[in-house]
C-alpha cells in the first residue's frame, strides 16, 4: 500500500514525529532528483526527528530552569574590560566544577558582566543536561516566603535540593527580608559538597555580617557557597574564625575598568 506525502504527514503527525514530518517533502524531493538514495534520504529523515526532539528538549529545559533569557561566552565583549579574569571565567564554562560539586562567587560593582557569565555557565549547563535553578537572590526570597504560606516549602526546597546548578544572581543588589540569611545559609549548606552553586553579588564579602545582620549565618554562606578545595589560602579572619576556602579557584572578582584620568 502506497500512501501520498499528505497521508504519511498525517501518519508521522498521528506518532509524534514532528521532526521527520517536517522535512519529508524535501527529502522526497531530493530523493527524486537522485540527490540520494532512500536508506540515506530515511537516515537523515530520523536525524531529522532526533534533532527536534532533542530542541524541544532543551527548550523545556531552559524554561524550567527560571533563565530570563538566553546568555552566551561568544558575545560578551572581553576587550570592553580587559581586568576581567577571562581565564577564571572560561575555566568555568568546562562545567568541571559541576561534576566536582564545587561552588562560584561571583563579586564586582554593577555592569561588569557578572550576571551575563552566571547565565550563560547555566545555559551551558542546560545545554549538557544538567538541571539547573536560576532565581535572583530577592526572588528566591520571596519565592520562598510564599511556599512558606502557602505550606508547600518542603516541596520548593525538594526543588532546590534537586538542582545539579543553583544560580543565585544579584545577592544584595536589593534589600533582602530578615530571614533571608537564615534561608539562604539553610539552602548553601545543604548543598554544600553535594551539589555546585553560583552566587552573583556587587557587595565584598566583608559587607555579608553587616548585610545578613549575623556574622556566623555570613560564615555558614560562604562555607556553603564555595565549599572546599585542595588549592584553598585561607580566608581573613573578618568572620571571627578562620576557613579555608578556595578563593583562588572559584571567587571570581569581576573588578571595573578603570577611567581614564
């Protein structure tokens, strides 16, 4: 039995095969004009299929991850601000830090690309698969004051518990709620040696304990945030004790290009 292209369109469509019916008349079409034979015109009919499905599959992937919008290494502009540690940022991209279950901190003044690098490392780790959770640092607040109300923050915290990359961008840029350390200190620590996260902030770490209003929940956020490093110098008692934490590995300070005098 021979069916006409509209009839297999309709068959492809009634099995969920988008992709090859997208393209069946062109390759018919190159099949006719002896552009190929039929097992590789068929061959790249199921690449046809693969290729949708695996577009479809990232595109709801990227959605679930809260990214606004789509960020990539190939368009920020490095030659704007040559102080950036490109080589830091780009030893980030290999997402090797993901499968080490370390962390980022991310810490510059405002419009020196930190946000840009946090979504662009996370659509990369969309990309390869990994599930990712985008909030910035007041929506995660209030994202979580609300689960709270609404009696399903167990689940949200299953949410991010399950997120192989928790971003977390423009930590104090916003005034946070009082319980915001305590929140953010519980989610860190749970993470911490299990699963990598990013923090984006345009406050130095020495401003935390006045911002958090706590010098130990500080402590528990950077502990948490960075985790820990064979490579790690020691971190400045401003804390009141002393860590050791890989600064030198995963903080990464996007400093301002200085004006010309």
């Amino acid at each position: 039995m021979s069916m006409s292209i509209p009839e297999l369109e309709r068959a492809l469509r009634a099995l969920r095969l988008s992709g090859m019916t997208a393209t069946l008349q062109a390759r018919a079409l190159q099949v006719a004009n002896h552009e190929m034979d039929f097992i590789e015109a068929f061959s790249w009919l199921v690449q046809d299929e693969l290729d949708r499905r695996r577009s479809r599959l990232l595109d709801r992937r990227f959605a679930l991850s809260g990214l606004p919008e789509r960020k990539d290494l190939k368009d920020f502009d490095w030659s704007y601000n040559p102080k950036l540690p490109k080589r830091d940022v780009l030893d980030l991209a290999t997402l090797k830090f993901i499968d080490e279950r370390e962390g980022a901190l991310l810490i510059g003044p405002p419009g020196v690309g930190k946000s840009h690098v946090a979504k662009a490392i996370a659509q990369l780790a969309v990309q390869r698969g990994h599930k990712v959770f985008y909030r910035e640092a007041h929506i995660l607040m209030e994202e979580i004051n609300q689960a709270r109300e609404l009696g399903e923050i167990r689940k949200y915290r299953v949410q991010l518990k399950s997120a192989e990359l928790l971003v977390i961008d423009d930590l104090f840029l916003r005034k946070l709620p009082a319980s915001a350390g305590d929140e953010l200190a519980d989610i860190l620590m749970s993470r911490y040696e299990k699963l990598s996260t990013v923090i984006t902030s345009n406050r130095p770490v020495d401003d935390w304990p006045k911002l958090l209003g706590e010098p130990m929940v500080a402590r528990c956020l950077l502990f948490g945030s960075l985790g820990t490093s064979h490579q790690a110098p020691q971190l400045p008692d401003f804390l009141g004790c002393e860590l050791d934490l890989p600064w030198l590995s995963r903080l990464l300070l996007m400093t301002a290009q200085a004006s010309a005098s």
